[in-house]
C-alpha cells in the first residue's frame, strides 16, 4: 500500500508539471496575439524587434518549464527515496522484535523443561525417602513389641493386668476425693448449728459498729452525674476491669444516685484509687491508657502524703532527728490498722502516755517517746516482709542506727524480750493502755484483713505471679501474671496449686474463686 501510494505522488507531481507547461505555452500565445496587434498598430520597424522578443519569450519560457519539470521529478524521486526507507527501517525493527521475542519463547520452554526435570527428580528422591521412613517405622514397631513383651515377662504382668492395675488405682484415688467431698459436707452442716449465732451477733454488732467498719474498707467518691457512670463503665466494661486491675480495688456501680463506691481492705490502694477517680472525673477524659496514667500519678501523690504524715507525727510527739526512711515507715502506719485501731494514731498515742508517764516519774521523757513512736515499725512492713512486726521493727531500727535503749523498747513491748530500762516498761504499759481504752480495736476487723493479706501473700509466693488482689471481701483472689513466663496452658496448672495451698493452710468461710489473669501489652510512639 505505502508503494502506490509513492507512485500516485509522482503522477500528481507529473500532472502538476505539465499544467504548468501547458499554462506557459498558453501565455506564449497569449503574447503571439498581443504581438499581432501590436505589429499592426505601430510601424513596420518594430514589427522585426517584436518578432524577436517573443521568440526570446518562448524560449525563455520553455526554458524556465524544462527546469522546473526536472526540479519536480528530483523532489518526487527524493521523497520516495525517503518513504522506502523509512518502511525498511519498520520492517526491520518488526523483524527484531519479532526475533526477541521468538528468542524468550525458547528460553521460557528451557527453564520450563528444566524444572520439570527438577521436580521429577525429587518425586523420585521422595518416594525414596518414604520407603526408608516405611521401613524405618516398621523396625520402630517391631522394637516396641520386642521391648514390650520383655516388660510382660520380666514384671510377670500382661498389658490388659497392668491396665487393670492402673485403673484400679485411678478408682482409689476417686474413692478418696469422693470421701473428702464427704467430709467436707459433713463439716459444712455442722458449721450450720454455729451460722445462725453468727448471724445474730453480726446483725448486733452492725447497729453500733457499721459505720466504722465501712469506713475501714470502702470509700465513697460523689459523681456530677448519673451519666459518669457509664463513663466510668467503658464500651464493654473495659475501663472499669482496667481500674480494678491496676488499684486491686473493686469499684461498686450500684443504683446509689450521684455516687460511687471503692472497697479494698488496703486502705493504700483504696486512697490511691480514690484520688484516681476523682481525678478522671475531673479531667474527663476516662480510657485505660488516661487511667493507668492517673493511677500512677495518684501513688506519687500518696507516697507524698505518707512522707507528710510522717513528719506530722513527728511534730505531734516532739521527736526529731529520726531517720528519713524511718519518717517514712511512720507515714506508712497511717494506712494500717491493728483490730480496727489506725496504728500511727495508737503510735503517737503510745508516745505521749509514755511521755507523761516518764515525766511524772522522772524518766527520759525524750526516750519514752521516741521507743513509744517507734515500738509499731515493723508493722509497716510485715505485709511487704515475712516475719513478725516486733522483729521486723527491731531489724528496721538498727538498719538506721537507733539507739540500743530504743530498739529494746520495740523489741520488748510485747514481752518477747526482758526490758532493761524503766523507758521499755513505759512504752510496753502505754501500749497496753491505748490498746485496751474502750472501743480502740476491733478482733473481727483485724482478723478479716490479715485473711485477705494471707491469700495474696499464697499467690505471691508462686513463680510467674506479677502481683495479686484478695477482692470482693476474699471471697475471690485476682492474680496477674507475667505472659513470657506463664502460658495459656501454665494458667490452669497455676490456678489449681494456688486453690490446693489455699485449702490446706488457711481457714475460711464458703469458697474462694481464684482468677488467673494473663495480658500481654504493646506500646509504641508516632515520632
């Protein structure tokens, strides 16, 4: 196609040729007849000169269509020159590609045939492979028979009598967990004939006592609004589990208008969850990340106030030059109670009556007071420290370098140890007195609280356990765990030997749910 087209080119150029030959031969006619008339109208001696201008014209003219007509078929020939080429440099390229790709077809087919190769040959190296394993799980089996018909002949026993031995044992052993379900029954209704007194006493006491004890173990944080409590609830409870996770304290949600209650038997974790809430409420802004950081701002802000009520005691006794550390100990005691009794207001109170005592009888008043302040140290620390609080006290003490005559006021308070000065006597007679004026403590309070610190002392004791919470009055035990060292399948075996412990060393009304909980936690930052 592109050749005719090449060749109706050069006609038209041609054509276009001869039109401009044609037209040249028709002006020279044109300037025949212009001659004519001219010859005629002037004389006869212009006639030669016209004669010879036209023939110049005509040659002219021929000339001029002769030069053009070459110089059009030189441009017609160079442009077909120039389209041949250009579609023989497009057939070529066509053939090159044409070529390359004929090239990638083969080369796909080698590599195809190739790996069809490859995989033949390990179709056969596998089907090797599973008659060795055939062969070898064959061996495997016959060694087994062999091994187990020499376990028959030498304990003279059959596989179906060894079955039967362990089945036998396995009933034994059901036979024993059903007697101890009886016996457990069994002490159950016999607990029934003293449930009912309990009762009644307990209903007694509450009219003169219930104030008190709800004081010692729940806190009540008001709300602007009823609405906060679904705040405080989270899409699906999540806020709250987190609240209750990071304080161990259970956060009671109840129809109560405007309000909310905390109930822990720590009253340090019971104070640091109340200062949280109230916080959160504040801000406004309740998710677990903003609660773990107002948590954590809250047990600063504690830590604070224990280090004040610390010093303030210190003031209140008019004893100085204690130890830091030891203010500290002091400001601890404010959270704890002896049966009900806040120790460090039976500590300064301790203080002062020995005081007195030591003035009127002319004694180190200064002394007194100082083994009266300290004589309950150790109580700050036997929930952290296993051991009694008249020993912890005393190690406490020559830690930070108290004087001997102090530290046999601590150790000698309750007898444990003779007292060696008339300074000890005071402070183990003021104890005594604080401790016995009426309404100063409380048997049952005490009791319940050293429970609840047993049951998280058992779990702690467990390896894996990242801290424990005894919630909802001990009747359940929360433990958190740490996930690179306790498993999925860890947690059960876990859960099991903390309810086996429990059963065996303490003592305890109906039962106690134990939940092991396991999260893992991943935080990263935007930069």
């Amino acid at each position: 196609m592109n050749f005719e087209n090449l060749i109706l080119r050069g006609c038209v150029i041609i054509n276009n040729v001869l039109i401009i030959a044609g037209v040249g031969i028709i002006s020279l006619i044109i300037g025949l007849l212009v001659g004519f008339l001219i010859r005629k109208n002037i004389s006869e001696k212009t006639i030669g000169s016209a004669e010879s201008h036209a023939a110049k014209i005509i040659e002219d003219a021929s000339r001029e269509a002769e030069s053009t007509k070459k110089a059009m078929l030189v441009e017609a020939k160079d442009e077909i020159f120039k389209l041949r080429t250009d579609q023989e440099n497009e057939n070529r390229e066509s053939r090159l590609e044409i070529q390359k790709s004929e090239k990638r077809i083969l080369q796909k087919e080698e590599n195809l045939d190739k790996k069809s190769d490859n995989l033949e040959k390990k179709s056969l190296k596998l089907e090797s492979e599973l008659k060795k394993l055939e062969s070898r799980e064959k061996e495997i089996q016959e060694l087994i028979d062999k091994q187990t018909d020499e376990l028959e002949r030498v304990a003279n026993l059959t596989r179906d009598e060894a079955k039967q031995i362990l089945l036998n044992e396995l009933r034994e052993q059901v036979t024993h967990e059903q007697a101890m379900i009886i016996k457990e029954l069994e002490a159950k209704t016999k607990e029934e004939a003293d449930k009912f007194a309990r009762e009644i006493i307990s209903t007694s006491i509450q009219r003169y006592a219930a104030d008190y004890v709800a004081e010692s173990t729940v806190s009540v944080v008001t709300l602007p609004n009823d609405e906060m409590k679904g705040r405080i609830i989270g899409r699906e409870g999540r806020n709250i589990r987190a609240f209750e996770t990071l304080t161990g304290v259970d956060l009671i949600i109840d129809d109560t208008p405007e309000a909310v209650v905390l109930s822990a038997f720590n009253p340090v974790r019971r104070e640091i969850a109340r200062i949280a809430l109230e916080k959160l409420i504040v801000d406004g802004r309740i998710h677990p990340t903003r609660i773990e950081d107002m948590v954590d701002k809250a047990t600063k802000e504690v830590d604070h106030t224990i280090k004040e009520n610390g010093e303030n005691a210190c003031d209140d006794t008019n004893v100085h030059g204690l130890h830091p550390e030891v203010v500290k100990l002091l400001g601890k005691l404010h959270y704890r109670t002896s049966y009900g009794q806040n120790v460090l207001k039976h500590s300064i109170e301790v203080s002062n009556i020995a005081g007195m005592m030591a003035a009127e009888l002319g004694a180190d008043v200064k002394l007194a007071k100082r083994g009266g302040l300290l004589h309950d140290l150790g109580k700050a620390l036997d929930h952290e420290i296993e051991g009694p609080h008249v020993e912890l006290g005393v190690q406490a003490a020559k830690r930070f370098k108290e004087k001997p005559e102090v530290i046999n006021c601590i150790e000698s308070h309750h007898g444990d140890v003779e007292p060696t000065s008339i300074e000890a006597v005071l402070v183990q007679a003021a104890d005594a007195i604080s401790a016995a004026r009426p309404g100063a403590r409380r048997e049952s309070i005490e009791n319940y609280i050293q429970r609840l610190q047993n049951l998280e002392e058992i779990s702690n004791s467990f390896d894996g356990v990242e801290k424990s919470f005894a919630i909802q009055a001990g009747r359940e035990l929360r433990i958190m765990v740490k996930p690179e060292s306790i498993s999925e399948d860890k947690m059960v075996i876990l859960a099991r030997n903390i309810s086996t412990r429990i059963e065996e060393e303490l003592e305890y009304p109906g039962q106690i749910k134990v939940n092991v909980i396991r999260e893992s936690r991943v935080t990263d930052y935007a930069k």
